[in-house]
C-alpha cells in the first residue's frame, strides 16, 4: 500500500453479508492491517473512501432465490446497488461474477459501462441482450421458494439486514 501512497483509512471494503464482514475483518487482522474499513452497505451509507473493494459475494446461481426472497445482497436492489457503487472517491473494484451480476439491469449496464471504458478484467463477460436478460428474470422468478423453503432458511437464522 505505501508504494503507491494509499494509507489503510483510504481503503473500504463493502459486502453485503455480516458474516462476510466479520472474516474478511478477522483476515486483515491476522495480518496486521487494521485501518481498513469492512462493513456491509448499511454501515457505508453516507461515507466514502478513496478506494472501495466491493465484493459481491455470490458465485453460483443457487442462493439467488434465497437472495431475492429476502433481499439479500446487491442483485434486484437499486437502493444497495447504488449505495454500493458510490462509495469511491477514486477507485471501484467490483469483485464478482459478471454471470450472476449481468443478470440484473443495474449490474449489467454498469459492466457495460466498465467494458466501453475498458476497465473491465477478468473472466469472459456474458454477451445478453435485453430479452435474453428477461428470459433469465422470468425463469428466475420461477425458481421463488415455497414456504417450506421459507421456514427452513428462517430456521438457519438467515435474514435481510434491513
């Protein structure tokens, strides 16, 4: 960090989920670095940093129903979307995967935007169209969980941290 002259206050890290937090806090500790910030979205609200890493968390389309159920993470929430992407002063650093991600209109027009200025890396992104995209929503909508799957996530203790 200090050969490029970043001090650890000017770096925040925002996930979504708590328990991501809490690791990703512990890790930094073990090595020593503590002035980085680490919080979900909420706890950004109202601040910036020079350098945001946002990690997105979700890598595989399973817990997407799980996520839209109770609003989970930055997929189909404009406000944690937005709330998220502008909390950089100079720098964003999206980690995640454009598959999952393009699948939202926000995500998608933003890694547009990323590859027309091209800032994109990373794996090969996902080419859609808007009706492709519609497609996806409309099967995704689908897969909505019954309230036998609702009961057995309540019972693992998971919740919106609204």
């Amino acid at each position: 960090m200090t050969e490029h002259k970043v001090k650890e206050e000017e770096i925040g890290v925002i996930t979504p989920y708590r328990r991501q937090v809490q690791k990703i806090r512990g890790r930094l500790e073990q090595r020593g670095i503590t002035g980085v910030m680490v919080g979900t979205t909420e706890e950004f609200q109202g601040q910036e940093r020079r350098i945001i890493i946002l990690s997105t968390v979700r890598s595989t389309p399973k817990y997407l129903n799980i996520d839209s159920q109770y609003r989970l993470g930055f997929l189909a929430d404009s406000k944690r979307f937005n709330v998220a992407i502008t909390r950089a002063q100079a720098l964003l650093i999206v980690v995640g995967n454009p598959h999952i991600l393009s699948q939202d209109r926000d995500w998608r027009k933003l890694l547009d935007y990323a590859r027309t200025l091209g800032c994109y890396t990373g794996c090969v992104y996902p080419e859609q169209t808007e009706e492709e995209v519609g497609q996806v929503e409309s099967r995704l909508t689908k897969l909505m969980m019954d309230q036998t799957d609702i009961e057995r996530v309540e019972e693992m203790g998971w919740s919106a941290d609204y």
